[in-house]
C-alpha cells in the first residue's frame, strides 16, 4: 500500500506562532489563553501540562498575569478589560486575521460591513467585534440572496474560507449594492492547502485527514477531498481501522492547520506498519526467557564479541557463520565508535533481523535487544514516576535523543523550567528524567527533567513562603520586565516589584531603575501564601524625600526646579526625586493666566517661592508670581543703592549775596 502525503499538511504559520509565542512566555510568567490555543485537544493538553492554562473570560485571570490572544483574535473590548484588570497581554492573533480586523474596522465607517464565514466561530466572532453592532455574517449563498439592498458593503472572508462559497457570495452581494468593497482576506496557506488535498484526493483510493474535529478548517479540509474519494477524518493514529485499508493501493494523507507534525507523522507510520508490523514478527517476551537460540527472524541469540572494525561488530553465535551488527544497530547513540561499546570477548544479547545477508552471514540489532530488555523497567518508571539517568545521545529538532535503554526524546521545552536557546550545551550531559510517555507497540518513548526540577522548585516556593514575613530585606535577580512592574526570582519563587514601589518619583517603566539579570535588594510588602504571590519594594528602602522636607523647603524659601508635567490648574515642579510641588495657575504670573501653557512648558526650570509646605500630605505649594515681584523688589532697591548722592544745598548757597551791596 503506497501513502502520499500532502506536500501542504499541518501547522500553518498563524498556528506555529501563537504556539512558539505561548512556549516562550510559560517560561517567565503565569500564563493562561483565552480559550483553547488552537482546535486541537491533545495539542492543547500539552500546552496546559507546560503551564498554559485555559480560561473562558478575561475576569479568571489576575493582575499580574500574562494572557494569551489565540490565532484566531478577539473583539477590541477583551484588550480593555485585560487593561483594566491589570493583566498583560501577549497577542498570538495570526497576522492575516489581524489584516481582516483592521479592514473590518475600517470598513464600518462608511458602509455595512458582511463577514462571509461561520458566526460562531471565534475568528468570525473577533472580526465582527472590530466592525462594530451592525455588521453581519453569512455562511451560505441562500443567506446572501435574503439580503436587503444597502448602498454601501464592504464583504470580508473568514481567512479559512473555501474560496468558491466566498467568490459565489461576492457576485450575489452585487446585486444588492450600488457600491461593493471586496476584500479577499483568505489566508493564502488554506487556499494552498485545501487545492492540494484536492488534487491528491483525485489520484488515490483513500483520503486520511488529520486534525480536531471541532476545527472548522479541518472539516473544509475532509468535506473537499470527499468529493472526489473516501474520505476519513480522525484526530489521532489510534482511530485508524484496518477494514479501511482493504483492497487500498495508495492512500492520501493530509491535515489540518491545527495538527502538529508528530501527530501525523504517528497516523504514517501506523498505516505503514499495518501489512508490515515488524514488532508482530519479533517473538514475545516468553520467547526470550527461554532463550530460544534457533535462527529465525526476530529471535533474541546470544554470542562472543570475536571482532570489533570502525562500522560492524562480529560475534560468534556457534553457527555456521558470524552475525554481524552494522554501527546504526549497536546503540541507540549516533557518532561514537564500535569500540566505545564493546571489546572483543564480550557475551552480548542481540535480536535477528536476517538469518542471512548477501554474505550469508546473520544481522543482528544489539540495540533492538536492549530495548526489550528495557521495556518492562521503562513500563514500571512511567507508572511509577521513578527518576531515571539517561545520558544524552544527540541533539534533534525540537530535543535531545537519551540513552534509557531504548531510544528516549526529551522534546525541548521538557529539558529544564525556562527557555533552552542552545540545545548543544547538553550534548553528553546525564539528565535526570522521568518518563511521561511510553508505547512499547512502537518503541517511543518521551522523557521530562523539567517535571523534577519543577517539582523541586516547588518544594523551595513552599519553604521560602513559609519563612518570608513582611517587612524582611531579600536578595534576588531581576527575571522579567513588564510595563507595571519587575519580577523577581527570589529563588525558587517571583515577587513582584510593582512600578509604584520602585522610586518616589513617578517613572513610566521599570527599565528606568532596574534592567533583566540585576541583583537587587528589595523589601518584602506582603505575602499570599494562599496565592504564592509576594510584593516587593524598593524605594522603602531609601528614606522618604518628604522626612525632612520641612527643614529643606521652609516657608517663604526660595527654589528652583523642572517643570515636570503640566494640568488645567496649574504645573508641577520638580524639586528633588519624589517631591513635586504645585505652582497653581493664579500664581504663575501677576498677569491673568488662561493657559498654564503660555507661561510655562515641560522641561522649563523656574525660580519660585514657597508659599506652603505640608509633608504629612505630602504637599507643597510654590509661587512664581511671588518669586518674581520679589526679585523685582531687589532689583529695584540695587538700582536705587547704586545711584550717586546728591551735594548738600543749604538756602545761603542759592541766596547769593549782593556782591555790590
């Protein structure tokens, strides 16, 4: 039975990076998405082992965590109340829906807005949001043709629209518009996607299609190829029935753009192995305590070690001719030598693969039987959760391969808490894992050290929470910056250093005081033990600008300071870090003043005098009129000081006597 796979099947970029986005922010935050990240439950399943909890509404979040905009986008109102409530928010929306709301938005403003997809959907439900209350949806022709006239429409597609419903739409909203606006907002990688599947489904004799059931696309996906051949849909390898098969020549394999590649990489391989399951013709365990040492394929033999070369291992096996084991089937382990694994007169187990080779020598997989060697010890660690060592073998796409006894995959985001940028730096390295999957049928097995060491942390949270008080002075590393605040790993536990306990003076973002992998000394504020959240500060570490201010800003004290913002009623100066002071509009000049703005701007320095000072309110008001009249004044009494003194006069010298008399 030949299978072809689709070239275009799986994750779409949209998909890919709301999922690599979600990856990298579970690393540093506590983090939830708004709905299921994508229509695929075991996907989604993954995600939530990984910390990615799922939550219907904004309201089940709280300040300080990180909420996850899936692909498919939300109205603008969902933005609001996630600002309101103090909730950051990391937006996944796919780029080409993010087009169709923007267009959407725009659209509303001079013409009736139709959105052609399902109304239900989350997309459709989004794009409808930025439209605005009177835009429309419509799925089929017949909706379109019980339209009435407008005289203005703007037409948008659902990004996974099958293009012909869209385009037979279109012709019929004409006729009920005197101007129309098409915006073709289908997303190119469906319309790839869906004419592939299409093509394939006419060439062969059965269409397997991968993905959710609930997911619109996917449903597309299997009711075109059902046009032109049996089509099956199924979610999972284990939902494959053999009678589908019978009498097949050549299968079509395609999937949705919510189903990962390891899911449809399991759905081929298990058709692969359907006429050909190499694990029914190995014998059972029964036969190999027996040690049954007849030659036969998948019979588990034992020999000597008699010769060791750069790429085979030959061992005596008291037959007519030496087994032979190539490199690949020595040890899981890729790029090592033969002799880094055995040395000649070592008795070793091996299972047959061939009774003969081109050679007439038998070939033996020593790997294959320390697999089954391990698989009852491996079953047991998976039920168990028993921590295991495995020593890592190679470094993969998406993981590491370790040596557990058969073939383990550590995927990337299973090897340690945080986000592994190089996973070279494990090459060699013994991990302690444990096992979190495990099917022997088909020789897989999935490990996690992340598990372990989360589990550790956690213990560490408890014991740091149980002894923290309020009040006590801690050291901790700066971990993740956000517009209200720091995270700080406090060790094994964040605290949050919000942008209000940072510095007395107000500053817009954290980055202003404390930048990602500083060592600070903060104070503990407070603890929710129940919650396992703690607050920090910083500034009630230094002493309070306003302790002396009495003594530095006396009453009729003369100042100087910077404009720092400006309102209706007047402008703030800056007299020193966390003390502004208020010059109110009726003191700004001896003139009326309409607009603080024309006597004064941001980033003027002023002279000023002090009219008020309350620091239990942490209050001072400043005069410049008063300022102003009072240089004045000196000015005027210098100008009157330097003035030359004028020459005594008495009455005899203007009454000059008569000479002559």
């Amino acid at each position: 039975m030949k299978i072809i796979r689709a070239e275009k099947a799986g994750f779409c970029f949209g998909v890919k990076r709301a999922l690599d986005m979600a990856e990298r922010t579970v690393l540093s935050s506590s983090t939830a998405s708004l709905g299921p990240l994508i229509h695929n439950k075991q996907v989604v399943e993954k995600m939530e082992k990984q910390g990615v909890r799922v939550v219907g509404e904004v309201k089940e979040t709280e300040a300080g965590d990180t909420l996850i905009i899936r692909s498919h986008g939300v109205p603008p109102d969902i933005y609001q109340e996630a600002q309101r409530l103090q909730v950051e928010v990391v937006d996944a929306t796919c780029p080409f829906v993010q087009k169709a709301q923007r267009l959407a938005a725009e659209a509303s403003k001079t013409s009736q807005v139709i959105v052609v997809g399902d109304r239900q959907h989350p997309e459709v439900q989004g794009i409808l949001g930025w439209a605005g209350v009177h835009s429309i949806a419509i799925e089929k022709l017949e909706e379109a043709s019980e339209l009435p006239f407008y005289e203005k429409l703007s037409v948008l597609a659902q990004t996974t629209q099958p293009a012909a419903n869209f385009h037979s739409i279109v012709d019929e909203l004409r006729k009920h518009t005197k101007e129309l606006k098409v915006h073709n907002t289908i997303c190119n990688a469906t319309e790839e996607r869906q004419t592939v599947a299409r093509e394939l489904a006419g060439k062969v004799d059965v269409m397997i299609v991968v993905g959710g059931k609930n997911s619109a696309n996917t449903r597309k996906l299997a009711g075109i190829c059902s046009e032109h051949t049996q089509t099956y849909l199924i979610e999972t390898a284990d939902e494959l029935e053999n009678n589908w098969f019978k009498g097949v020549e050549t299968v079509g394999l395609t999937a949705g753009a919510s189903t990962p590649d390891w899911i449809i990489e399991e759905v081929n391989k298990k058709m692969s192995n359907m006429e050909n399951n190499e694990m029914n013709e190995i014998m059972n365990m029964e036969d190999w305590a027996a040690g049954m040492q007849s030659l036969h394929r998948g019979a588990l033999v034992k020999g000597t070690v008699v010769k060791v070369t750069h790429d085979e291992v030959f061992v005596d096996l008291g037959w007519k001719s030496e087994g032979i084991i190539p490199l690949k089937e020595l040890t899981v382990s890729s790029n090592v030598q033969p002799s880094d694994i055995v040395a000649v007169g070592d008795e070793i187990q091996a299972v047959v693969l061939r009774v003969e080779n081109e050679e007439g020598n038998p070939l033996l997989s020593k790997r294959r039987a320390d697999e089954f060697a391990a698989a009852d010890r491996l079953k047991e660690y998976a039920e168990t959760k028993q921590e295991i060592q495995g020593k890592v073998a190679e470094v993969v796409k998406g993981g590491l391969i370790v040596d557990v006894g058969m073939r383990g995959f550590v995927p990337a985001s299973q090897i340690q808490p945080g986000y592994v940028e190089d996973l070279n730096q494990f090459k060699g390295q013994t991990l302690r894992l444990r096992v979190i999957e495990f099917d022997p049928s088909k020789r897989r097995v999935v490990l996690s050290q992340k598990e372990i060491l989360q589990e550790e942390l956690a213990v560490k949270k408890e014991q740091l929470l149980g002894t923290l008080q309020e009040g006590d002075v801690i050291s901790g590393t700066v971990k993740r910056l956000a517009q209200f605040g720091a995270f700080i790993d406090l060790g094994g536990v964040d605290g949050l250093l919000h942008v209000s306990d940072i510095a007395y003076t107000r500053i817009k973002h954290p980055s202003e005081y404390v930048n990602v992998g500083d060592e600070v000394e903060v104070q503990v504020l407070k603890v929710d033990k129940e919650q396992g959240k703690i607050s920090l500060g910083l500034k009630q570490l230094k002493p309070s600008p306003w302790e002396n201010a009495l003594e530095k800003y006396p009453v009729g004290a003369l100042v100087t300071g910077k404009v720092v913002r400006l309102a209706p009623f007047g402008a703030f100066v800056q007299l020193e870090d966390g003390v502004d002071a208020l010059v109110h509009i009726s003191q700004l000049s001896e003139k009326r003043v309409n607009k603080v703005e024309d006597i004064v701007t941001v980033g003027d320095m002023v002279q000023a005098k002090i009219i008020e000072c309350k620091p239990e309110e942490k209050r001072i008001s400043l005069s410049i009129r008063e300022a102003a009249e009072e240089a004045q004044a000196t000015e005027d009494a210098q100008l009157l000081a330097d003035q030359p003194e004028a020459p005594q006069v008495t009455i005899g010298d203007v009454i000059q006597p008569d000479s002559e008399s």
